[in-house]
C-alpha cells in the first residue's frame, strides 16, 4: 500500500518564513538602532567636552568673562584660566568665534633682541616656529606636544600702532603656530589690570612707526622704545576647535589640561639632593638646568668669576668658571658618572652681528658642564641674575646675565656672578617617577 505524501501547508511556511524575516528585521533595524543611539550620545558627550564649550560654560555668566562682539575674553584679575600643556603654565586670553581658544604662556621663556624687521620676518618669530633650513629655528615648536593635531595658526593682530588710545586691527596675521600677543588683546584683557601683567618685561606683536616693537613694563604700561633693549619673551598659541578638556578646573593649583603624549620638557628629575628641570631634549639624551642657583654651605648664593680674558667658555683654563665647574664642581657630585658630554652654545649677541640668531648659533663648545646660552628656553622665570655663555660682543670683556624681570644685563667677565649649571644624561637613566615637582624622574635603585 502506498503511502500518501504530506501536503506542504504554504500558509505555516509563509507564517514561518514571515516570523524570521520579521525577527531578523527586529535585531537589525533594533540594533542600527541602539548603535546610533550610543554614537549620538558618545558624539554629544564629546561635543559637550569640546574645551571651548568647557569653557563657555563655566564661565559665561562670570563678571570677568566679557564678550567682544564675537570673542568672549578673560578681563581683569582672573584666578580661573590656567592651562597646563606641555608642562609649561599657560592662561586663556580668548575663546574665538570658531571655538578655538587663544592661550598666552603665563611665564617668560626667552628673551632676545626683536630688531626692526616686519613681524613675519623678526627674531623672535623665527625662534618661536620652525622654518625649513634654518637650524637655530623653532626652538619653541620643537617643546610642544602633539602640536600638528593640538594648534592651529594664531590670528595676531599687526597694525603699526602710533597712539595705544587708537588701536586698529584691520592687518592680521596667521602664518604661524606660534605667536606674539597684540596691543588690542592686551587691552581687551585688562592691560595693565589684567592678569597678563605679571611684572614682566614682554614683547608684544605690534611696531610703531619707527619700527619698534611695543612691550609691556613691569608696571604693565605700554612702551616701544626698545631699539637695543633685550625683552623676554610670552608665546601666544591657539588650540584646535576639536580640542578636548581632560581635568583641572582653571585654577593655578588645578589648570585645565589635555590628553597629551609623553613630554620630557620642564619635567623635574632629582639627582643626588638635586633638582634639575629638562629644556632641550633630543632621541636619546636630555639637556638639565639646575632648579636654582648654586649656594654655599651657609645657603648663601654662591659666586664665581666668568673668566679673565673674553666670553669663550673654556673648561682647560685653570680659574674659569667653566673650569671650577667641570673639575672642583664635577668631583662634588655623586651622580657625576651619568653625566655625559654634549655640545653647547658659546658665542656673541649684540649690535656687532646685528642680534643675529644664525650667528648666535653657529658657535658651540663640548663639555659636560655648561650654562645657559641667551638662545636657550627659560624654565623658571623666577631666579635672579645668573650667567650665561653668551657674550656682548668679539671685541670687548662683556657677559650676558639672566635676571628674573625678564630682561637681560651685561657684566664684565671678571665679576663674580649667581651660577646656574646645565648638564645632559640618557634618558634611559631615568626609571623612576613622573617627572612632577612631586613625583620627578629619578635614578633606578
């Protein structure tokens, strides 16, 4: 007997097949779904984040934060704009229309001698940015952390000023990362209210009609006869509209910061009782300057004369500095086996070779115990008058002295004058700390 083959009932398949396709729809269509959704609410916390709008904010309904036409500036004595990148202190100027943020360094990093030349040309830009061939360039750029996704070009406002009560912006410039800050925002911020005048000689964008570059006082007041006056130096940078805040709440003892990579720059390290601080470093090694000026048993400041004959430091010749550094000095130190030699900068700045940078430059000396060349970034602005290698001129027994005002004097090379040494270790010495005030880098045990 044969069996009968059972009848496919269409309608259940079709129910079946139906409920699948519907089922599959669900978790598709369900899970697109709660995808955009999470990526719409990580998007909106991102954007929330976003520094400018950390900023706006905060701040916007505070007495001290003022908005002009379509930048909102810091005005007056602001407690709450710090900023720590690179690990070097900055404050806020300004949040622009494009939800860039304008900062200003809080301290002086360098001082030089500007000249007469337009701002695109002047030597502090060009010590400032990095420029194609030229080696005593950027010497600020190469500090900065993930400077190519963190900054954009700085808009600086470059009218020729004759009269600070008749201030114009109707030329500006935004060639570079790194820049001047402008008479119009000194002013916006305060001037001398503000909380950009901290007591400090500074550069400021703008000339006057006989070419010379405005600088705010140590009063805060605006001044521009500066025609051989060596002036400090405050870099004025802009950070990205993209830019996340990662911490702080503006504060000096809590800045806001970023999330940055590693940077060896203005790090403490602690060697023997000593602290030293990093300025320069390169793949492998890195350049100290000690955290204060040597001192003598009694804690007084300690003294010593440069040399007896010109500026050239010279560690052969018995009574130099560079000598007593490198021979009495050097044997004191119980770390002395970690120091290594490296090259330093020795030569003249002044009216002779027209406060060339290129000249400056070119002339180096090896040695393992240095100091600070006038080209050098200033980490701690605080210490007073302390020597350098760089001397007036060829022809005469003048030295550069660093003083904490921000600004420089000369000295006869016979005084006896505060020392700050400089001297460079491997990086792979270094397998403690973190490189804080608190926690700085150390040596392995």
């Amino acid at each position: 007997m044969k069996k009968k083959k059972r009848k496919i009932n269409k309608q259940k398949v079709f129910s079946f097949v139906s409920l699948i396709f519907i089922i599959i729809c669900i978790l598709w269509y369900g899970g697109r779904l709660i995808y955009f959704y999470l990526d719409n609410k990580k998007t909106s916390e991102k954007e929330a984040n976003i520094f400018a709008k950390v900023l706006l904010k905060e701040k916007k309904d505070k007495e001290e934060f003022k908005q002009v036409k379509e930048v909102y500036y810091f005005n007056g004595k602001v407690k709450d704009n710090y900023v720590m990148y690179s690990n070097m202190l900055w404050r806020i100027v300004k949040i622009n229309k494009d939800n860039t943020v304008t900062l200003i360094s809080e301290n002086v990093i360098g001082t030089l001698n500007n000249g007469k030349d337009t701002y695109e040309k002047s030597s502090v830009i060009t010590w400032l940015n990095k420029e194609k061939e030229k080696d005593y360039s950027g010497v600020v750029e190469n500090v900065l952390s993930n400077k190519d996704s963190f900054l954009v070009k700085s808009n600086i406002c470059t009218d020729t000023i004759n009269d600070v009560n008749k201030i114009t912006c109707n030329k500006t410039n935004h060639t570079y990362d790194i820049g001047l800050l402008s008479i119009e925002d000194y002013l916006y911020t305060g001037g001398n209210k503000g909380f950009i005048n901290n007591g400090k000689i500074t550069y400021l964008a703008n000339q006057s009609k006989n070419k010379n570059y405005w600088y705010i006082t140590t009063e805060g007041k605006l001044d521009s006869d500066s025609e051989n006056e060596i002036i400090g130096i405050r870099p004025v940078i802009t950070i990205a509209s993209t830019i996340e805040a990662h911490d702080g709440d503006g504060s000096k003892e809590k800045p806001y910061t970023f999330s940055e990579e590693k940077n060896y720059f203005a790090s403490y390290v602690k060697l023997g009782s000593d602290i030293w601080q990093v300025y320069e470093s390169d793949e492998d090694k890195l350049k100290l300057i000690l955290d204060k000026t040597l001192e003598n048993k009694d804690s007084t400041a300690f003294k010593y004369l440069y040399s007896k004959k010109n500026y050239q430091y010279n560690d052969t010749t018995y009574g130099t500095l560079a000598y007593y550094l490198n021979k009495t000095y050097y044997k004191g130190l119980d770390y002395g086996s970690i120091i290594v030699e490296n090259n330093y900068t020795n030569s003249t700045y002044g009216e002779d070779n027209n406060y060339s940078l290129e000249e400056l430059s070119k002339n180096t000396i090896s040695t393992k115990i240095a100091l600070p060349s006038i080209n050098d970034i200033i980490v701690n602005d605080e210490i007073e008058g302390y020597v350098t290698t760089t001397g007036v001129s060829e022809n005469d027994t003048y030295i550069y002295i660093r003083n904490a005002s921000g600004t420089i004097s000369q000295k006869n090379i016979s005084y006896e004058n505060k020392v700050r040494p400089c001297i460079s270790i491997k990086k792979e010495s270094l397998t403690q700390g973190n490189g804080t005030e608190k926690d700085p880098y150390r040596l392995g045990e």
